[in-house]
C-alpha cells in the first residue's frame, strides 16, 4: 500500500497488488451488497475480468477508505501504461479497457461507498488527481453515479451524454402495459406460434453449459452473415464468461420450435434485478419473430422487481419498445491531464492499426 494518510477520519490507501483485492474481498463484496446495481463493480465480476484481462503494462490503482476499520470507500481504478516512451498513460476503472474486439462491455462502473458520496467527494477527486496520469476516461455511468458528483472537483473533466438504460420496474407485481402497437406484436406472434409445437421456458441449471453452446452458434452465425467475428469469437470473451458462470447466479430462457431450440437469452441475476446481457436466434426461424416473443415471455415470467435492457444509444432501439418505465440518461466522464501525449497516443494507435 502506498499513500496513506488521513483525511476528515477516514484513511485512504491505494492498492498496488492484486493479491491485496483477494484479501480484502469479503469487505469488498459486503460494500458493493449494500448499493444497488453494483454488480459490476463487485468482486463476482471484477476478479473474472482481471485475471481474464490483465496485462503486463498494466498498473493496479485502486483507491480504498477506511474509517473505524471498516471499508467506507472504493474506487476501483488501475493505470494502462504506455509501451511507447511519448504514449499516454491512462486512468479507467476497473472492467473496462480490455481490447474491443474482446470487449464485455462492463456497464455502471461506479465508485462504492457507505457514507454519503457529497461527504467523501472531494477527497477521493484528491486521491484520484495524486495519481500520476495523462488521461482519464470513465464511460456508461449512471446518472445516479458517485464518480459524477466526484469529477466536479477534478479539473477540466469533461461529462458527455453517451446512451441511455432502459429498465422495467415491476410495481406491486405488475408490469407496465405494452403500447397498442406492441400488444398488436405480441397477440400476432402468439398466433403464429399456436399453429406450431411451441415452447417457451428457463433453462434448468444442468442445461446452462449446453444452451451456453447453442447460444454462441445462433450469435457467431448472425454476425458471420454480416462479414463481422461476433462477440464470442475471442477466447478472452469466452474465458470470462465461463469463469463468471462458475460462481455467480445466471438465468437462460428458451424458446423451442416443434422440439427444435430456435432462440436463448442470457441473464444475469442480481439482488432483486435480471440484467438481460446477451441473446441468439435461428435465422431460418426469424419470421416468427423469436427474439421479440422470447423477451416478451421473459419480462412476462420474470420474478424479480426489475428487467434490465442495459444501455443503448440515443438513438431508436429496440430496447424502447416494451414499455419500460425506467429510462435514464448514460453518460462519459474524459480529464486530459497532458493534451500532447494524448494527441500522439491517438497517432501512435491509428500508424500501429495501418
């Protein structure tokens, strides 16, 4: 540990050693418990992603704060070095940074705390800005994110609009009704499915592994079609999601076709939230619309309080169509501490593309 000092009765450390986050799990993990969509800043996610990620160049910098002993603060953070001698070292939160084409596309990255975030604010944009970096960029915040309130006291941070979530929040058990074009949707595609053995269904847990697989060839085989690797072509990707199976609670539902698995979506399950993550059809079975009806039959079925759609652009998406009620801006934060290495980093990577 380095840095340590006091500030306001809390004691602020930065971790330098991953084998320092395995020590301090258990206190980790009760801290992400207590606050709602910290899924993705909890250890249950975190360590997969570092020990499928990490890379040599890469610096741990995780900013903790204790007060009375207990684990009040945490900013999970760690520094990309540069492997050229004018490149840009940059700041991200951990769960992001990995290369795109391998990219888990971690959402809701935020800073953990027990205490009122307006209280320890400045102090952790002090921790932060000690730091030595050129540039830092958190991305898919929530508008409810700590770091928001953090990054008003660090200079020159730039907050940009980036995406938006859609969720559905179930009050008192019920969903929120579908629009007249929907509902129309919906009673047309039942109506074709009545005229086929249909099934819909969860998959059972014994069955994950073998969905898992079925699922990975509906996706690989859409993007093939349209000249890209699709998601599961990367090892890493791979690699992370079978490490996070392992230990943490997912949910699979299925719609099957005259005895034949036609469409698979894949969740996570998390404190009273089912985070819709990734899903895959048969094309041959597209005019049934099975990724519209297996959603529908999902959020249906669904019996926790919300169905996460996660983020989406700002642009039209599907995620807007099946009546969420819980629909909230996204944003980027970016600090370019030393704007000349960070412009040569942007040369640098578009001459080591060519």
């Amino acid at each position: 540990m380095k840095d340590k000092n006091k500030i306001q009765q809390i004691e602020w450390s930065v971790l330098e050693n991953i084998e320092l986050l395995y020590q301090i799990e258990n206190e980790w993990h009760k801290l992400a418990k207590q606050s709602k969509d910290k899924l993705f800043v909890s250890p249950a996610w975190l360590l997969p992603w570092i020990k499928t990620y990490w890379q040599p160049n890469w610096s741990l910098k995780v900013i903790t704060g204790y007060c009375n002993n207990q684990l009040v603060v945490f900013v999970p953070l760690y520094l990309q070095r540069s492997r050229h001698i004018f490149g840009c070292n940059k700041l991200i939160p951990l769960g992001q940074g990995e290369p795109e084409t391998a990219e888990v596309s971690s959402e809701y990255q935020d800073i953990l705390t027990s205490i009122p975030i307006e209280e320890a604010a400045k102090d952790i944009a002090i921790q932060i800005t000690k730091i030595g970096y050129d540039y830092f960029r958190w991305r898919s915040l929530l508008n409810t994110a700590n770091l928001l309130t953090v990054v008003r006291y660090i200079n020159n941070c730039t907050t940009t609009l980036s995406g938006k979530r859609y969720c559905i929040k179930f009050i008192n058990g019920e969903r929120p009704k579908l629009s007249r074009n929907n509902r129309q949707k919906w009673n047309k595609c039942l109506n074709q499915l009545n005229s086929v053995d249909t099934k819909f269904h969860w998959v059972a847990e014994e069955q994950h592994n073998k969905y898992w697989q079925t699922l990975k060839q509906f996706h690989q085989a859409r993007w093939q079609t349209k000249s890209q690797l699709g998601a599961f072509h990367s090892a890493c990707f791979n690699q992370f999601h079978e490490l996070y199976q392992s230990k943490s609670s997912i949910l699979m539902s299925a719609l099957s076709i005259n005895n034949q698995t036609v469409a698979i979506n894949y969740y996570f399950l998390h404190q009273d939230t089912l985070y819709f993550y990734q899903c895959g059809w048969h094309s041959e079975y597209a005019h049934y619309s099975p990724g519209f009806t297996l959603h529908q039959w999902s959020i249906n079925q669904n019996k926790t309080n919300r169905y996460d759609f996660m983020m989406a652009g700002l642009k039209s998406t599907y995620k807007s169509k099946y009546g969420c009620n819980e629909v909230h801006d996204m944003y980027n934060t970016t600090q370019v501490k030393n704007q000349f290495k960070h412009l040569l980093s942007k040369v640098l990577g578009k001459l080591t593309l060519k």
